[in-house]
C-alpha cells in the first residue's frame, strides 16, 4: 500500500499562548488533555472533576503513514510472518475525552492510529524500500467506553533529521454530528532514551539521535507532547490524554 508523502520537518502546529489557548478550546474544535499543567484550563465533569483540558498542538502526519486498516493492540510483530520486533516493550495508553457544554468525558467508539519506526529507525510499508509490504509497528484501536486505546510495542529507534517520537492519529466516526481527525506525535526524555539506547537493538546501530531542542518540530510545541513513561516489569508504560471538542 503506498503511504501518503508530507514533509515531515514542516509543523502544522505552533506552540499555543494562553489566549489562543483559550480561543482554540472555544472556536476550533480541536484540543489535547494533559494533566496538572501550568496556565491549564479546568473542565470538570461529575464523573472526573481533576480532569484539565489544555489546548495543544497538532503536527504532521509525515511520509509514512499508511492506511493499513490493521485492529490490533499489540503492534510489534509483521502479521504475514508473525516476527515480533526487537525492542524495549513500550504499553502505551492514549485516552480520549469530549469537551463539551464544559465538561471532559470519555471519548468511546473513536479510532486511535499508532505508528513508528523501529529500533534500526525503519518505517514498515515505505514504497520502494526493502519494508515494502510490512506491516509492523503499525495498527489502530477504537477507544472503549472509558475513551482508552491500549498498544504494546516498543520504544522507538532513531534516525536522520528527526528526534525520537511516535505518530498517532485519532478520528471520529460517523456516529457523532461531524468527524474529526487529530494528527500529531509523541516524543521522550532524553534520559531515559540515552539508557535504553545503551541496551541492545538500539546500541548497535552506533548512531547519535537528534536531540529533541534540535528537531524543527519538536519545537514546535514538542514539549506539551512529551510522553512520560514509567518502570513496567521488563520495559516501560505511558499513558497520554487526548481530547476533541465535538
């Protein structure tokens, strides 16, 4: 399936001011949830009164995207072959939530795109490369009835022009009065990427990533898309917010 080619150094998104914030919350559509945040705005919801909705950005979709059409939690392996990709297990959670007449709630029944390279910084799917085909670390998961969509693969390798991340994207169905589609990425601490890339597979790919203040688009509001991953057995486990106001 061939993927649908952007460039992947041009933002779409711009690091948000409060006002523009607040501005985007009530004319857009379109906003990120995050947790206890400087300048947030509070949308409290009976069944959540802690949760905080905070505009953020969204960036671009890059070359690889692929319509795959792959339901799958568990990302890491090539379906045809069924070879698992080495890497540090990575669960990540992302939560989608509604805002409206002021309140966050939870999101069910949206579609939740996850996608990355692996830990030699290859892309599966990618027309005329030798990944051509493949499927791996690709697939997509609707959200339930708490607005979760739940991926297991691993933390991503490196490569050229780019800092560590993983794309995602959400939409909305039919289901709702208007669709929506919310395209943006994710991105590390820099720590923790230097100890995992100390471990194999990465380590022997002997190549210095690009730290995130030197990715165009990480700074173009990467820090409100920082992933904060914690110890989970023998890898790690992050979980991010995501809100659309439909």
């Amino acid at each position: 399936m061939a993927s649908t080619h952007t460039d992947d150094d041009i933002p779409l998104g711009k690091l948000l001011t409060r006002r523009e914030a607040l501005t985007l919350i009530g004319a857009s559509g379109v906003i990120l949830l995050a947790g206890a945040t400087p300048g947030r705005a509070q949308a409290p919801s009976a069944s959540n009164p802690q949760l905080s909705c905070v505009a953020r950005p969204q960036q671009t979709e890059g070359p690889f995207f692929v319509e795959e059409v792959l339901n799958r939690s568990d990302i890491r392996s090539e379906p045809r072959s069924g070879q698992v990709k080495a890497g540090v297990p990575l669960r990540l959670t992302l939560k989608v939530s509604r805002l409206s007449g002021g309140s966050c709630n939870a999101l069910a029944g949206a579609q939740v795109d996850v996608w990355h390279c692996d830990a030699t910084g290859q892309y599966s799917d990618v027309r005329g490369s030798s990944t051509a085909g493949q499927q791996f670390l690709r697939g997509y998961q609707m959200t339930d009835a708490a607005g979760s969509a739940q991926f297991l693969t691993v933390y991503p390798g490196s490569y050229g022009g780019r800092a560590v991340h993983v794309h995602f994207k959400v939409r909305t169905g039919p289901a709702l009065a208007r669709s929506y589609a919310f395209t943006s990425q994710l991105y590390f601490d820099e720590a923790l990427t230097e100890r995992i890339y100390a471990v194999e597979p990465y380590a022997s790919q002997r190549r210095r990533w690009m730290r995130n203040a030197d990715d165009g688009l990480f700074r173009a509001g990467g820090r409100q898309l920082l992933l904060a991953p914690v110890q989970d057995g023998q890898g790690y486990a992050a979980t991010f917010d995501i809100g659309l106001q439909v």
